[in-house]
C-alpha cells in the first residue's frame, strides 16, 4: 500500500516538473536536425569527421568479407583439385586449376611453389636439393605477400576502432565548454543555458561509440579469419614441400 502510494505521488508531479523544465530551459529538439542546429562549429567538424570513420570502416568491413569469402569458396573447390592432379603427377594441370581459382588464397601460394619446382622437375636425373629449397623459398615469399593481401585495411580499421571514441570525447570537450560558455553569457543556470553543449557532448561521445564498436568487432573477428588462413596456408606449404621429397625420392629409385 504504501509503495502505490508513493509511486502514486510521484507520478502526480511529472507534469509539474515537465512544465518547469520547459519553463526554466525552453523546449529542446531532440531529434536529428534540431541536435544539428544546436551544435557549434567544433561539434559538426567532429561528427562529420566521426561519419567519414564509419563510411570508411563500413568499406573496409564489407570489402574484407568479400574478399575472404571469395578466398574461402575458392579454396574448397581449389584443394581437392589439385590434390587429385598432382596424386596422378600431372603439374601442368595443378598449375591450371590454381590459375582458375586466382582469388584463392591457396592457390596463390601453391602455384608459386609449383612454377618453381616446375622449372627443373622435368630435366633428366634425381631432382637436386637446391631445386626443393627455391620452392621452400618461393612459398614462404608468396605466404608474406598474401598475408598482406589478405590484412589490407585492416589496421586502418584498428585504427578507427581506437581512436573514435576520443575523437567523440573531444566533442563533449568542446559542449561542455559551450555550456559553461552559455551560462556565462546568459547569466543563468537554467536549462536552456547548458541545453545546447549538453546536446552537443551527447551527441558526439554516442556517435563516437556508435562508430568504435562495430569497428573493433569487426576487426577482431577479420584478425581471427586472417590467422586461419596463416594456418591452412602454412599447412599447404608443407604438404606441398612433402610431396616435392616423394618425387625426388622416387626420382632416385
């Protein structure tokens, strides 16, 4: 009873309270335009550079998950290929499937391996040493430069996912500084005085948080798929590293 009872009450003076509010401060637009008109030149640079960081980490995003999954259906359909080419001998045709599959990130590397066992693997005799060690070379050489392919943008996106949040602090900075400035001009402390830096540091601090988030989830979860394909790219290596031995060894017998 006593619980309705207060609540009961309290609900009797909101419409007080909302009227001395818009007595005291003037009504304040909450909605997109009003927020702009209200926010000084500082906070509009801020939020404009705060929208370039978002379109710019939104190309990122959905230009990464492009690309990787174009890697990856590539991929599934590269390996059993060339696996079944090169268990029957024929490089010609490994070489020929992986050039089909040019955004695979597989295929890139095991056609330089293949290009470059290929230079001497059809000269007469055992295959020497040096010819296996250039195709170790060859691969790791290509493993860098796909990795690098493979994390383009990405430290921009690091970038952005660690530096909007201060980029929207500096907004709210600068609208507190206006509200303060508000007071001082107006010789009040009403709400209408801050309503306008408060607006302004809302804004920007809720949009630098807006832009940051999604940044830093995105970029975690594209690292994690970079260091996967590493993993499958390392593994291919040496499997293909193995497969060259067997055929020196079978050169020699």
């Amino acid at each position: 009873m006593f619980a309705a009872n207060f609540a009961g009450a309290i609900l009797s003076h909101v419409p007080r309270v909302a009227a001395w509010i818009v007595q005291e401060g003037g009504a304040v637009g909450w909605d997109p335009i009003s927020l702009w008109k209200q926010m000084g030149i500082i906070a509009k640079i801020v939020v404009v550079i705060l929208f370039i960081m978002s379109g710019w980490s939104i190309g990122v995003m959905i230009d990464r998950a492009m690309a990787y999954n174009a890697a990856r259906k590539q991929s599934r359909a590269f390996a059993p290929a060339v696996a079944g080419a090169l268990r029957d001998g024929r490089i010609d045709e490994a070489i020929k499937v992986a050039e089909r599959n040019k955004k695979s990130h597989l295929a890139k590397v095991v056609t330089a391996g293949l290009m470059e066992f290929k230079a001497n693997q059809d000269s007469p005799g055992a295959i020497p040493g040096e010819t296996i060690e250039a195709s170790k070379r060859a691969l790791e050489r290509t493993e860098a430069i796909v990795h690098a392919e493979l994390k383009r943008g990405l430290g921009g996106l690091a970038t952005i996912g660690s530096t909007a949040p201060f980029v929207g602090l500096f907004g709210t900075v600068m609208g507190i500084l206006n509200a303060f400035k508000g007071i001082s001009e107006q010789k009040a402390t009403g709400l209408g005085a801050v309503a306008g830096g408060i607006s302004e540091a809302l804004v920007t601090t809720a949009f630098g948080l807006l832009v940051a988030i999604p940044a830093v989830m995105m970029f975690n979860y594209l690292t994690g798929r970079v260091e996967a394909f590493d993993v499958e790219m390392d593994n291919s290596s040496s499997e293909l590293i193995d497969y060259f031995l067997k055929r020196r060894d079978v050169r020699r017998s």
